[in-house]
C-alpha cells in the first residue's frame, strides 16, 4: 500500500511538474492570442457594425482565441481582453483610422492625425459611380450554371464558411449572394488583401515618377551592410533574403509583430540576412509594413503620407467604405488591416483587370499590371509584386493567367484576364477548407 502510495505521489509530482512546463511555455503566447481576441472584436464591432455576440460566436470562435475573454466598452469605443484574469490586452477605436492595440504607455486620450476623406457621391452607374448599374444581357452567360457555381461557394456553409460572393464579367455584376447576417453595405477585413493595395501605392508613384522601384530601400540601419543592396523590387517581389517567420501559430515573428509591436515598419528592418537578394523567396507581411515605412519617408510630413492612400486610389475610385488601420505610431498595416465591402473590394479587382484604367483615368501605367504578374524568382510561378499567381497551376483547372489578391481565411479577389472575371469569396476559412479550384473552375465554365 505504501508503494503504491509513493508511486501515486511520484506521479502527482510529475504531473504537477509537466502542467507547470506547459503553462510556462504557453504564457507568452497568451499575449497574442488576447491581442488577437480584442483587436478583432474592437475593429467588428467599431468598423464592421457587427455585434459582440455576432463577433463572439463567429469571428473568434476557433480554437484558442474562443479561450478568451472580451469587455466592450461601447460608450468610450474599447475593447479589454484577458484569459482567466491573464494577459490583459486593450484595443482602442478612433474615428478615420480604425483600431489598434496599445500598451501601457500609449496615451489614448493624445489628439491623432487622421487622413482628410473625399467621398464625394457620383452619378454614374456602377462600378463607377454611386448609382445601380445599368442593365445588361450577356447571351454567352449560362445563368442555371453561374447560379450552380455561385451555390456551389455556400454549400455546407456551417463547413465552407462563405460569406459573400460576387462575380463580375466586362465590368458588370452577374452574380452577387450573401450569407444571412451579411448585405451589400457589409464590412470584410481583407487581412493579406491588403498587401496588394499597399503594392498599388509604388505602383502609382512609380507612374508618377516620384519613385524608382529599383532604387535601394534606402534603410538607414542597413547602411553599411550587405542589406544596402536591396531595392524597392526586390521588396515587393519578397525576394530580400530577409530573415522572417511567417507562422502563425506560436511566438513566430509576424505574431509578435502585429500584436505586440510599436511600430511595426521596423521588425523586418531588424532582421538580418539568410541569403542575398533574388536567391530565395520568402513570404513576409514584416516586408509589406517595412514597405509601408519607406513609402512613408516619400512625403514631408506624416499628413500627406496619410491622405496619400485615399487621394490616388480609394476615395478616386469610389471605394468609400475602405479603410486602412494603423499601428501605435501613426503607419499603414500595409500587411494586414483593411476593410472595405465586397463591392469596393471588388472595384478594386476591376482596375486591375482594365490595367488600371479606371474610367478613364489612368491610375497607374498598364505595365504595371504585367509587373505584378511576373512571377518572383523562385516563387515556382505562384507569386508576383505583392499578388498571387496561378502561373504554376496551384489551381490547375483555373486559368493560368489568372492573378488574386489573398487574405488570411480564404478572403480572395480573382482576375482573370483571358476570360474578363473578376471573382470575390470572403470568407472564414482557406484552402484547407473551401475548394477554390473547383469553385473558380465552375463560375468559368458558365461563361464558356
């Protein structure tokens, strides 16, 4: 009895030990699964207009972010967030620039710049303008097949996780469907989206000569190092040769960044070299916020690098409901933090589409639509300036030419040139999950 006893005590001890390793070993991480908790959940309820419970059992209800614990404050425009009373984060809304995570030493109540908006109304049909577009038979459209094709992106939707769908052929909407809880006036963070409208902004000062995309980063700690050789391109092309954790399941870097940085244009400025420029490619959302530091340097002060985002591109093109967020300092989170709704994202595939060419309005040089499209050395042909590429056949029964602007959990904007579509999916979950191939492949053969 005393033995059994003794051994019964021993493994107490060693559980009791292991549980105490483990814990020890999770608490940091619990700092960025409560930053993501009140930063998600500050920026539904305070951009999106979406309810607390509507976010709780949506939004953050996976594995561990449900573990946490989220207060609103409605009134003052803030969310807090802890684990079991652990880790107490705090996401703050301010009007025009979004949410943002602080810490301790920001100070919320301090006046902040914000970006000087144009949303002036247009009479003109859409895409450009306020109005209902205009009617239009396409007789090559097999309608029974696009709805089949549109259902196709909603069946088992508890599974799929789609929330919106639209098609559009030559400039027109052919198709649009929404998920119940969500319209047309819906809010869809676009996550990684927003890389690929960080990227348009080079593009638009390259068209305007006010930049050279082969000219250095120009990155004042790399001076007198190997990392002073690399250039815009090679930024955009996430061809540096930058150290950089793109995992997103731990204490990688792109974790610490974007839930723990100050500012985040600065965490891949730190980073060393794993090998020199054009040798590997490596995908970086530390690259698109250092990117969005140097864009930052092109103007004299910090207001006309904020209005630049929406005088060139947004509110030009009537994409009033996008918004970009910012991070403690005052930058773009070029990587991640855009929201817009599926139309105004879908604008946005439409300008590619027509080599941007919006109206009339050349937004930047048509050369630039082919940049984006060459795929990076060493990306096997599935990635180019800051978009993704079919160049490869990740999707083998989707045409080849076709180019897409990504998002974390499936949010996708598809061009596909040769057969004129845009096609948009917002959703909750990626291609561990919803069959993209299928699914484009399906809306393509509707038109054929």
């Amino acid at each position: 009895m005393k033995r059994i006893k003794k051994i019964f005590g021993i493994s107490l001890l060693v559980l009791g030990v292991l549980i105490s390793i483990g814990a020890a070993l999770n608490y940091p991480k619990l700092t960025i699964l409560t930053g993501y908790s009140a930063k998600n959940m500050c920026s539904s309820i305070f951009i999106a207009d979406r309810s607390y419970e509507f976010t709780d059992a949506h939004d953050n209800n996976f594995s561990p972010v449900n573990l946490a614990d989220d207060e609103v404050n409605v009134e003052n425009k803030f969310v807090t967030t802890s684990v079991f009373g652990l880790k107490e984060r705090k996401a703050i809304y301010r009007e025009g620039v979004g949410s943002v995570l602080v810490n301790d030493d920001f100070d919320t109540t301090a006046p902040y710049p914000k970006p000087v908006r144009n949303r002036v109304k247009r009479n003109l049909p859409f895409p450009y303008g306020d109005l209902p577009q205009k009617d239009t038979v396409f007789a090559e459209i097999n309608q029974t097949s696009l709805q089949k094709a549109v259902a196709f992106g909603f069946e088992n939707i508890e599974i799929a996780k789609t929330r919106s769908v639209m098609v559009l052929y030559k400039n027109q909407i052919i198709a649009e469907r929404y998920a119940n809880g969500y319209t047309a006036s819906s809010r869809f963070l676009g996550w990684s989206m927003t890389k690929s409208v960080l990227a348009t902004l080079f593009g638009i000062q390259e068209f305007e000569k006010k930049i050279d995309l082969d000219q250095k980063a120009g990155i004042e700690e790399w001076a007198n190092d190997d990392r002073s050789n690399i250039t815009i391109d090679h930024l955009l092309h996430m061809n540096s040769g930058l150290e950089w954790d793109e995992d997103y399941g731990g204490l990688s870097d792109v974790n610490q960044m974007l839930f723990e940085a100050v500012d985040m244009t600065q965490t891949q400025v730190k980073k060393e070299t794993v090998a020199g420029p054009n040798e590997i490619w490596n995908y970086s959302s530390g690259t698109t916020n250092l990117l969005s530091g140097v864009l930052r340097k092109q103007f004299k002060t910090h207001q006309e690098y904020l209005d630049f985002p929406y005088k060139v591109l947004i509110d030009r093109m009537g994409m009033h409901s996008m918004l970009l967020e910012m991070d403690m300092s005052g930058n773009y989170v070029g990587s991640s933090y855009c929201w817009a709704t599926t139309r105004d994202w879908a604008k946005f595939g439409l300008l590619y589409l027509n080599e941007g060419n919006w109206n009339g309005d050349q937004i930047f040089d048509s050369k630039w639509t082919n940049y984006v499209r060459t795929p990076a050395p060493n990306s096997e042909g599935k990635y180019g300036g800051h978009f993704w590429l079919n160049a490869g056949g990740f999707y083998p029964d989707a045409p080849r030419d076709m180019f897409s602007v990504n998002g974390f959990q499936g949010q996708r904007v598809f061009i596909i040139p040769s057969k004129e579509l845009v096609i948009v999916r917002f959703g909750l979950i990626g291609d561990a999950g919803f069959d993209f191939n299928t699914f484009v492949k399906e809306i393509v053969n509707a038109i054929e």
